[in-house]
C-alpha cells in the first residue's frame, strides 16, 4: 500500500531558483527517536538559496532530490519508537535535518522545543537559524562582555534582528547598521545607535568598538577593521575576513561558521524564557505561500529586508 501524499518543494540538480520544484510526493515515517510534524511554517534562511545554487557543496553536499529547509514550526500528529516528553497535538518549533519546505517532516525530537503560546506558527519558524547563529558568534567566538561596545552589521535581518537583542540583554552597548527602511524597526529592538549605511559611512561616526558581528560581509569588512579598537575582534558570518590585514591592524578576526556548540534541546528552551520574559522579540519579514517559494527565494538572494522570509504551509 502506497503512503498518503503530500505537497513538497525539491531540488532536483543545483542552479536557480526554478530549480525549486512544487511536487507531490509520499509522506515520510517516524523512525526511532523521531516525531512526525504537520509543518505550519518553514523559515527561508539565504543558507537555503546557498546550498540550492551549489555554493555550499564542499560543506554540505547534497544528495538529489532533496527538500530545502532548516527550521520548522508546525504540530506533532504522530510519534515515533523512543521518544518521550512529546505527545500528538503538541505545538513545536527548531531545527531539521530534512527539509521544511513540504506539509509533513519528520524530526529528531531532540532539535525541537515546545512552541511558545504567545508566538504564531510563522514567528516561531524564524527563531532557531538566526538564534543558534548569532548565539555561537557573539557568546562562543566574540565571548562578548557586558559595557563592551559592540557594531552590528546587518542588523535588521534574519540573524541581525536576534543578534542586536541578544547583546542588549548581555548588556553591551549596540551600534547597529541598516537601510533608511529599516533604521526606526532596528531602534525599536533595542540599539543604543543606529547608523543609515546608505548615507553615512560608519567610519565616519564610529570608532574604537571592542566587536564588530558583521552580517553582511564583502566590502564592510574593510570598515570593521577601521573601526574596531587595537586588540578587538571582528566575527564575520557572511565572508571570511581578510585575516592578514586584521593582524596588520591588531586586531583579531575570524569567519563564524554554524551555530551554537550547545545542543538545541538546552538552548531553545533557554531562547523562549528569554522571550517570555520580554528580552527577545521575534520577526517575521514577508510571508509567502509554498507554491510561491522561487519568490521567496528570489526576496532572499536580494540581501535586503527585514527579519525572516517564512513560507506559511498549513
Ligand atoms: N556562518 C554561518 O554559519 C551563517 C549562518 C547563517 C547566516 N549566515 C550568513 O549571514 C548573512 C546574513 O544572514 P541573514 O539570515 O541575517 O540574512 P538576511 O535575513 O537576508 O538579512 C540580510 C540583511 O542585511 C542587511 N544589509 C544588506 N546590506 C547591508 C549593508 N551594506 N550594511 C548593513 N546592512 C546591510 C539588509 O538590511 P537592509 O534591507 O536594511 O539593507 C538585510 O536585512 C548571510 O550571508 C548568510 O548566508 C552565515
């Protein structure tokens, strides 16, 4: 007996955006440790489009066809061999190592949380890349301080919008870059300064920060180094810094790659009592349909906007 299907995008061979095709294809079974999820949401990271083009192959091959997708929000209706503390009916939100672009996913229980009541499906689908990420740069590799000066840049979309929050709540001093859209979304997120990149070279008006989290990466590597004072670090998530020129200056720089160290079962939890408690807004940025995924796609390459791109699927 065939199993019931169900909608999915896969890619079929790595190239543009029409290589996300909408299909029918049958649903997946739990295996042990695994829960079986309708998806509400899926988030759609720029790692997405990335892997899609095949920029990311020496990392992350992918085997053909495979669903896109690295975070989730959706509920559970099944359960798989030896999972516990979750039950069918449960909200949840994470991580998946298979692909969120489609109606039903099956994941390890142990890359979700429960979802808080106070977010929507579509809010809390953006929360575990953006977090986990700026977590593993600003924490693990910046090892930020309280009272250190900080710039972010980059800091309204889907890592930046988390990034400028979670610094404020460890009690550094935020400077933070942006577009004129976007300058009074990234104060009201808590930015001590907010800098307009289109009309005012950071250089210009800020100097000796201790950190630099550049989120935007190519030519704004050259104005970290300028701005960040001897001895400070500049963490990039975007490019990798120009190395040679940072120890010319004195400063230290590396390229963070992947997210926190801390497994997602203690850091999601950790992530909603911080937005229960008021420390960490979440953002949805434009919401598209599963059928409109090459738009969605197309919104991501562009490198602008606000918050998390989200594909609302149930
Ligand atoms: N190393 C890793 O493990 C890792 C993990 C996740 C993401 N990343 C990478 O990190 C980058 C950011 O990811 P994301 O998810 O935050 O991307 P995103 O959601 O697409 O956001 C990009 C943001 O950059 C802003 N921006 C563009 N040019 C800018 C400039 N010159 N100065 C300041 N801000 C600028 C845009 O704001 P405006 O609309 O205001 O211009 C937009 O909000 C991507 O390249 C992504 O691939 C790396």
């Amino acid at each position: 007996m065939t199993e019931p299907l169900m909608q999915a995008i896969r890619v079929h061979s790595y190239g543009g955006p029409e290589q996300l095709k909408f299909e029918w294809i049958e649903r997946p079974q739990p295996q042990t440790g695994e829960v079986f999820v309708r998806v509400y949401a899926a988030g759609v990271n720029p790692l997405d489009w990335k892997i899609r083009q095949g920029l990311m192959q020496e990392y992350m091959p992918k085997a053909f066809p495979y669903i896109p997708g690295v975070e989730v929000a959706g509920v559970i209706e099944a359960i798989g061999p030896g999972v516990s503390g979750f039950a069918p009916g449960q909200a949840v939100f994470g991580g998946t190592e298979r692909g969120a672009y489609a109606e039903y996913i099956t994941v390890n229980a142990s890359l979700l949380a429960t979802k808080p009541e106070t977010l929507t499906f579509a809010e809390a689908a953006t929360i575990k890349g953006g977090a986990m990420v700026a977590w593993r740069a600003l924490f693990e590799h910046g090892e930020l301080q309280a009272g250190q000066h900080l710039l972010i840049q980059g800091a309204a979309g889907g890592v930046g919008v988390l990034a400028v929050q979670l610094a404020k709540w460890k009690g550094a001093h935020v400077i933070a870059t942006t577009s004129t859209a976007n300058l009074a979304f990234v104060r009201s997120l808590g930015a001590d300064q907010v800098v307009d990149y289109t009309t005012t070279p950071i250089t210009q008006v800020i100097k000796e920060v201790d950190m630099v989290f550049d989120a935007v990466g190519g030519k704004t590597l050259q104005e970290d180094l300028a701005v960040l004072k001897p001895g400070g670090r500049l963490i990039s998530i975007a490019t990798p810094p120009p190395m040679e020129q940072a120890a010319e200056r004195g400063v230290q720089a590396m390229f963070s790659r992947g997210e926190s160290s801390l497994p997602l079962e203690t850091l999601l939890p950790q992530l909603v009592r911080l937005i229960e408690k008021g420390h960490l807004k979440v953002t949805v940025g434009k919401i598209f349909a599963l059928s409109e995924v090459q738009k969605a796609h197309e919104l991501s390459q562009s490198g602008h906007g606000r918050g998390r791109i989200v594909l609302q699927i149930a």
